[in-house]
C-alpha cells in the first residue's frame, strides 16, 4: 500500500507537470514594430509606389485593422503605452524627454519598476522572452531599465548618450542582456541595421530558443526612421526617377519587409509559426526628417499630420494580427490602440492581466466573436522642446476627435465619420461638444513633475 507521503509527491509531481504542459501549450506571441512607418506606407494599406509584398500577404492572411492607432505620436511616450497598457495621460512617459527640477534640464525617462512591462507579465507565466533593437524606455547610465532589466531573458539594444562610469556609448554597439557583451554593427557589411538586427534574432533562435517554453520575441526595427548610422547602397528603384532621399526611404521600407520575411521563414522551419500570434504595428506616423518628404508616397495616406502630430496621420497606424487557423481574414474597423495590447497578449496567453492596464483585449475582434468598444481614445505629448507650447492632447469620443495644441489656445473639432482627414474644424458649431470634450483632457492628463505641463487645458 502505498504512503500518504507518497501520494502526496505524485500529486505535487502532477500538479508541476500539468503547469509545464499549460505553458507549453501557450500560443508563441510576437511582436513586430516597425519605427515611424506611416499609415500609407504599405501596399496593403493603398501604397502604390513602395513595394511590401511580406506584410502585405501577412495582411491578407490575416485580420488588417483601419482604426488601429500608437500609444501618441513619438516614440518613446508610444512605446511605454504599449509595453505597460497605460495611456498617456498618465504614463511615466509623456514625451521623449522629461524635466528634472534637481538641475533644470531636460532629458530621457525611464518606465517606473512599479509599472510592469508585457514582457514581465509574460515572462512570469513561463514564457521565453527576447528583444532584439530599439528600446528607448530607459536611461543610458542606469542598465536596470534597459530591455534586459524589464522582463527579457535574450535582449540586445543600441544605447546612445553617458555612461555611468563616463564617456559616451557608441550607438554603433549593440549591448547583450545588459552590458554582458558588445556585438558591434559594421555597417560596411549590411544593407541596412536591420539586416544585422535579424541575424542577431535568427541566432537566438538557433542557439538558444528553448522548445519546452512558449517565445514572446519583439522585434523592435529602425526602418523608416531617418536616423540610421548608415545605409549601404542598393539597387532598389534605381530606375525610378525619384529624388535620392526618397528613394533611400522607399529602399529601406522594401528592405525592412525582407527582413520581416527572413524571420517569418526561420520561425516556419523551426515550427514556432504553428500556433502564433503576431502582430505588426508602427510606434507613430510617418516622418518627415533629413528632407524627406511625407507627401510624396502618401505616407499618411491623405490623413492631415505626421510625426508628433496629434492628427490621424501622426497616431493611426497599420495594425495587423494573424494566427494561423484561428484569427478572422479580413478587415476591422474596431477602434484599437496600443493600451489595448497588453491586455489583448493576457488573453492570447490565458493569464490576468494587471490591474494597471487601460485597455480592452481586441482578441475577440480578432477571433470573430463579440468585441467590447471603448468609450474614448486618448492621448498627449509633450514636445521634446520642452516649451509649455509643446504640450499636445487629443481624445476620440465615437466619431467625434477633439485636438488641442497649448500654443493654439483652443480646442478643434473634427468629425471622423464625414472628415476623415481633419480638414474641417466644426468646433464653433459644436460648443456643447467641445465642452465635453474639455472636460475629458482635463481629466485624462494627470499632473506630474516630470511633465509640468500635463494635467489637462487651460479653462
């Protein structure tokens, strides 16, 4: 007969390898985030010009959001928003720079501790975690807020500006979980960084990718945005007539999708594509920097702004999801935002999500049952100017889309349903609205020292 104590243990032993298999069975989750590509930028978005045929058939397999839109409309701030589910109203992050009363400058933020990063959530419920790229949501001198200090097993990332024992990072480097090693970019080898990027991820994925955890990998890319280190030249659309800089753009978009499709078949011949969630997003609107112009692709696709921007074109971005055998094929206009991702990778994953999370899971919009809908959108910037007049908000209430630029000292109002593109201003014919809409980026915008000029309008 057996023991007590040992019926005990073969419990405890089932109860263990019941939770190893739950994990395993988890859906892979990848993120790919490309860097100040525009809502126009890709052929299955209306691009004509710039040739994406990777995305574009993830796209056509999958389920292509119209409504999809960044965290605001700079990096850093966007990029906090989706790694910890909060809005910007009241992020750690509000601007790419934040201001520091002890010496009066401004200067990087990093996300608090206390705020807890998608890859922490998913990492805690027995996932492997790898980034590889731009993080930009932590401070040089301080590595414990670098990728591999918020939740990645594998994190590789460029740093820029001091080191803490002094000196200056060379960009060109790229820091391995942390300050381990340095794997140096010679860009004289590459067509572009994110070439180089992807041999880094295609080798953890060789080397080191463990088979009996489910993967959370996020690609974080530089293409389009204007300041890479160096591009090597290409042929691409050398015979289209086009000025230099914006053929250099469309190349780096081109490029940026073969990248993508490199990675896609790696994960398909090491069977992590079988049951995986990815979704593709840009972190904010198209840029128009070192002469190039956002207009001449269409980069918006027509949508008023760009970059920085608190107009369509600055936040709505491509926002695509496909997984194989499960995610609808087709197009949604549900409103998503990328507070909506965390809770929506909870989901993916059967975990809760934390409490600190602003959004809605868009899983069921994606899986073609009943969605939940906001009852607004919200967002602001604060201008790495650093000026009062660089504090910008806007709000999406159904239709309804109020923009307020401080150095405007008024209130907009767009109607998205008739003016998609915010060419018309009906605020004057609307003040019941504009009031309401008022008293929303009063509420949304909370007070904090870092951004002292958050904390809603004046009145």
């Amino acid at each position: 007969m057996r023991s007590l104590s040992s019926l005990l243990l073969g419990s405890a032993l089932l109860t263990v390898c019941g939770a190893c298999l739950a994990e395993r069975s988890r859906p892979n989750i990848i993120i790919l985030l490309a860097d100040d590509l525009g809502y126009g930028e890709l052929g299955c978005y209306g691009q004509e010009m710039i040739q994406t045929p990777t995305i574009d058939a993830l796209a056509a397999k999958g389920l292509k959001f119209t409504d999809f839109y960044a965290g605001t409309s700079v990096c850093s701030p966007s990029r906090g928003v989706l790694m910890t589910g909060i809005h910007a109203g009241h992020a750690t992050i509000r601007g790419n720079k934040g201001f520091y009363q002890v010496n009066g400058s401004w200067d990087r933020v990093a996300l608090k501790k206390s705020e807890i990063t998608i890859a922490e959530m998913l990492r805690d419920a027995g996932y492997q975690t790898a980034f590889v790229g731009k993080w930009h949501l932590g401070i040089p001198e301080d590595v414990s807020t670098w990728a591999s200090g918020r939740g990645f097993d594998f994190a590789v990332q460029e740093q820029w500006g001091p080191k803490a024992e002094g000196g200056e990072f060379d960009e060109r480097d790229h820091q391995v979980n942390g300050r381990e090693e340095v794997i140096f970019h010679d860009y004289t080898q590459y067509d572009c960084l994110d070439e180089f990027r992807t041999d880094i991820m295609l080798k953890f994925l060789d080397e080191q990718r463990d088979q009996e955890k489910p993967l959370f990998l996020f690609m974080s890319y530089r293409s389009p945005h204007a300041h890479e280190f160096y591009l090597r030249e290409t042929e691409n659309y050398k015979d289209r007539g086009w000025p230099e800089i914006e053929r250099r753009h469309a190349s780096r978009i081109t490029m940026l999708d073969e990248q993508i499709k490199r990675l896609l078949a790696k994960l398909e011949t090491i069977g992590d594509m079988e049951n995986t969630f990815i979704l593709f997003t840009s972190d904010n609107g198209p840029h128009r920097e070192h002469k190039h112009d956002h207009t001449f692709f269409n980069s918006a696709q027509g949508l008023n702004g760009y970059k920085r921007d608190m107009y369509e074109g600055g936040i709505r971005v491509p926002g695509i999801v496909y997984w194989k055998g499960k995610s609808q094929v087709g197009v949604s206009d549900h409103p998503a935002i990328f507070y909506d991702v965390m809770p929506t990778l909870a989901d993916v994953a059967g975990i809760d999500v934390p409490e600190q999370t602003d959004g809605i899971s868009f899983l069921p919009e994606v899986m073609g049952t009943p969605q939940k809908e906001h009852d607004l959108l919200y967002w602001e910037l604060q201008h790495a100017s650093g000026k009062e007049s660089g504090f910008r908000q806007a709000v999406r209430k159904g239709d309804w889309k109020a923009v307020r630029y401080a150095n405007k000292g008024r209130t907009e109002l767009y109607d998205l349903k008739i003016d998609i593109n915010e060419t018309t201003d009906v605020a004057d014919l609307h003040p019941e609205v504009v009031e309401r809409m008022n008293r929303i980026l009063t509420q949304k915008s909370e007070k904090t020292e870092l951004y002292p000029y958050a904390g809603g309008p004046g009145q």
